[in-house]
C-alpha cells in the first residue's frame, strides 16, 4: 500500500457503525478511572494491561472485557470514556457514528441506568458543538442473560427514547440464538427503535442465526455476519434488502485465525452493503481508519475500493436521506480532491 492511499484512508470521510464505547477503554484511563474511584486494579502498569490481552475466541475476550468495567461508576466516568473515542474518532475520518453500549453489564453491578445514559448524552452533544462530529447510542443487550431481563431494560430506556437511535444484541452467542429475544425486538420495534444484532464469526450454528435475524426478526442491520457468504441465496436476500453488514477486520483476526478479508471483499463485490468498523478498539489495536488500512494491505484493495466501503458505511447508517446524500457527497469530493477514481 502507497503511502497516498494510507493518507487516503485516514482522510475519507466516514461512519462507524460498530463501535462497543465499553471496548474503547485504553489503558490509560482504565487507571485514572480506578484511581478516581478508588478501586485497586491488579494491574501495576500499562503493559501489564496489554498483557492481559491474550484472546483466542470471543470467550476469552469476553472474560477480560467485562471485568476492565468495573471502574466505570459515575457519569462522569462514561462521559470521560465516550469523548475520549470521540477524538479519536474524529481524528480518523469519522464524521458520523452509532455507538453501542451495554447498560446491563452495569446496572447487574449497581450503577443506575440513568447515570450510564447521561454520562454518554453529554459526549454526543459535546462531539456535535466541538468536534463536528455526529453520535448516537445503540443500547445493546446481552444475550447470555435472559430474555426477561433484556425487556426490563427496554422499558427501563424507554423515558431515554430520544436519546437512543436503536437497540443491538451482543455478547456471548453460545446457546443465545437471535430468537431468543424475538418479542423484546418486536417490542422495540413497536417503540420506534431501529435494531440490530451480533451474528459472530465462526458461531455454532452462524448460518441459521443469521437466517434467524433477516427472516424472523427482520432487523434493519447485521453484526459481523461474514459467515453468510456459505449460502448465496441469503447474500441473495440481504443485497435485496439493501441490509448493512458492519464487519471488523482487525478484531476478526483477533478472535479467528483470520480477519475474514476473503468474505468481506466477496460481499463487496458482490454489491452487499459491506462496511468496515473498529469494534473494540483499545483490545484489538486499530480504530476505524486503522480497519481499512489493515484490510486494504491483507486483500489489495484500491482507494476506490475503499471510497466504496465508506459510501457503504453512509448507505447503512441510520440518517435522513438528506443527510446521507451530503456524507456521500463528501466522500466523493474527498476521492476527486486524492485523484481516486470514483467508485461505481
């Protein structure tokens, strides 16, 4: 890759729709955090933190990920944690993002609801005045809890309902199928929410939970969900559809043996609305811009190639159509101003 197409990458003006504001917890904070809050880490210092980091499957990763949570406690904590992936994400082209966050991996532990929604609202009103930046929150649920829970807390959101653009379902997929929270998605539907749901790599039973969520639950967008290039007439269905697919390069290559280029670009070539997103970027190493770069250099792709997955990530994100026609708009003017031909 030329240094110009890195700069391109960087540059481009784009969204990210997969985004866990939890997974954006650096080092760093995590211990200005315990030490505001007095909590005593076992970690001594930064590269102990990183060390710690040794995922093999999205259990593994699981099983640090909601432990380094729990020095989140006030407001002030998750407005702290919000804007600071904000500027960063600022700084790597993002003009637009919908954000996830997991509101039951702390009220299980005591801190109010309404503390982690307002600690995040202040952040996506700040990013608008300072940085220019577009945000909304996703309130996701956790699939290995149950069913029940995942509805209080959807009725718990609901006085937050012009706060929270949509609801997603993440964490552990093992013995959690999509269908298990069919009437709590039916239920935010009713509410006006738009939805949708992990679809993990490699998952037991990958193919029929993404069935699950594009016939049964009708979600809007897909999580990850690489794995449907093994049934074509669903890749049928979903180019159709015109659904979204937020994918994660980086983190795929994290949590499998590798990062799923191959079915990324065959869904970009085959003209399914296929985008690149960071996941949980202070684990795995790379932000949004950073996701391009790394699937750009693993797959060959061009600048066109990468000025298609940013007009896709405007195409999938949840805008007015004025809006997204002025984001593509900057996409195309940013291709033209790099001498990037313009993708078709």
């Amino acid at each position: 890759m030329t240094t110009d197409l890195r700069a391109f990458a960087r540059a481009m003006p784009k969204a990210e729709l997969h985004l866990h504001l939890e997974g954006t917890l650096e080092p760093e904070l995590k211990f200005a955090l315990a030490a505001r809050n007095g909590i005593a880490l076992a970690e001594k210092t930064v590269e102990d933190v990183v060390a710690s980091y040794d995922f093999t499957d999205l259990t593994s990763f699981l099983a640090v990920y909601y432990p380094a949570m729990t020095v989140l406690q006030t407001a002030d904590d998750f407005h702290d944690l919000a804007w600071a992936y904000l500027q960063k994400a600022r700084e790597q082209g993002v003009v637009h993002v919908e954000m996830f966050f997991d509101p039951q991996a702390h009220t299980s532990r005591g801190v109010p609801f309404a503390d982690v929604i307002a600690g995040y609202r202040r952040a996506v009103v700040r990013a608008q005045d300072e940085l220019g930046v577009s945000a909304e929150l996703i309130l996701c649920f956790l699939r290995d809890f149950t069913a029940e829970h995942a509805m209080s807390t959807l009725m718990e959101a609901l006085p937050y309902r012009a706060w929270i653009i949509g609801v997603g379902l993440d964490s552990d997929e093992r013995g959690n199928p999509p269908a298990k929270f069919a009437e709590v998605f039916a239920r935010a539907k009713a509410e006006g929410f738009f939805t949708t749901m992990h679809c993990d790599i490699d998952q037991p039973g990958s193919i029929e939970h993404i069935r699950q969520v594009i016939e049964e639950i009708g979600v809007d967008r897909i999580d990850h969900g690489t794995n449907i290039v093994e049934d074509p007439a669903l890749v049928a269905v979903a180019r159709e559809r015109g659904l979204g697919f937020t994918t994660c390069p980086v983190s795929n290559s994290f949590v499998t043996e590798e990062m799923k280029a191959d079915e990324i670009v065959q869904l970009l070539r085959e003209g399914v609305r296929v985008t690149v997103n960071s996941d949980d970027p202070a684990y795995f190493g790379g932000y949004v811009a950073d996701n391009y770069i790394a699937l750009a250099e693993h797959a060959d792709l061009s600048a066109a190639d990468l000025a298609r997955l940013a007009i896709n990530s405007f195409e999938a994100a949840w805008l007015t159509p004025a809006r997204r026609a002025a984001y593509i708009a900057s996409v195309v003017d940013c291709a033209q101003a790099h001498g990037v031909p313009l993708p078709e």
